[in-house]
C-alpha cells in the first residue's frame, strides 16, 4: 500500500533534484530579510505541489481529452529523454535559452581552439595520446 506512493516520491524527488536547486534559490533571494526567503519557499513548494496535484488527478483526462494514449505518451517521453541525452553526449549547443552574446562567445572560443590547434606542430593531431590510446612518446 505505501509501496506505490513511495515510487511516485523517488521518482518525482530524482527527475526534480531540490537539492541542486538550493544554489538557484539563494541567488534569487540573496540580500533578502529571512522572512521574504521563508515566504518564497513556502509559496514555491505550494505551487508545486498544487501543479502536481493537478496533473495527478487530471492527468489521465486531460490526455484522454486531448486523444493521447498512455503507451504514446511514455514513448514520446522515452524519445525526448534519448534526444535530449544526445544532445548532451556530443555537447551540441541546442539554440534554447542561448543569448546572441553567449552565441558569440561560444562561437569566438570555438574559433580560437581551430587557430590553437592548426597552429600547433602536427596539426590536428596535437594529442600526445594516439588514436590506439597509447603515450606515442614512448
């Protein structure tokens, strides 16, 4: 009986990781008096939670509604997961939430690691490890 309600805990406490959100929640509120901090907290962890008792009581009508089955929903969601860990894996920039600055400087430190490394010796094989992964100075 606690068994369900338990996994529905771990699983929300892993996917919304408070405990990285702590430095976030800081910043936001630092120079602030300690009772403006108690009163976010507590207003931010009851929207929270009422977003998600909202969507755990409406959740299967508003996908009915919507004409999503469960089965498509879970592999859309398996898909955006596997998406977004490629992303991640070959460090692609996404073009989400990235200013023209950041852009630019992103743009201006890739160029600037291609001068370093034409500029270097043996080219692009600057690496003193070889493509077998040994030490080539041994």
């Amino acid at each position: 009986m606690l068994e369900q309600p338990l996994k529905f805990f771990v699983v929300f406490f892993v996917v919304v990781e408070p405990v990285s959100l702590i430095p976030l929640f800081t910043g936001l509120t630092s120079g602030a008096a300690g009772g403006y901090k108690r009163r976010m907290a507590l207003k931010s962890v009851l929207v929270a939670a009422a977003i998600l008792l909202l969507f755990a009581l409406g959740g299967a009508w508003f996908l009915a509604l919507m004409g999503i089955s469960l089965p498509a929903f879970r592999i859309f969601g398996g898909l955006l997961l596997f998406l977004l860990s490629l992303e991640m894996v070959f460090a692609r920039e996404s073009g989400t939430r990235t200013s023209s600055s950041e852009a630019a400087e992103s743009k201006s430190l890739r160029t600037a690691g291609d001068t370093a490394q034409a500029c270097h010796p043996r080219g692009a094989d600057a690496s003193p490890v070889s493509a077998a992964g040994r030490d080539s100075r041994l």
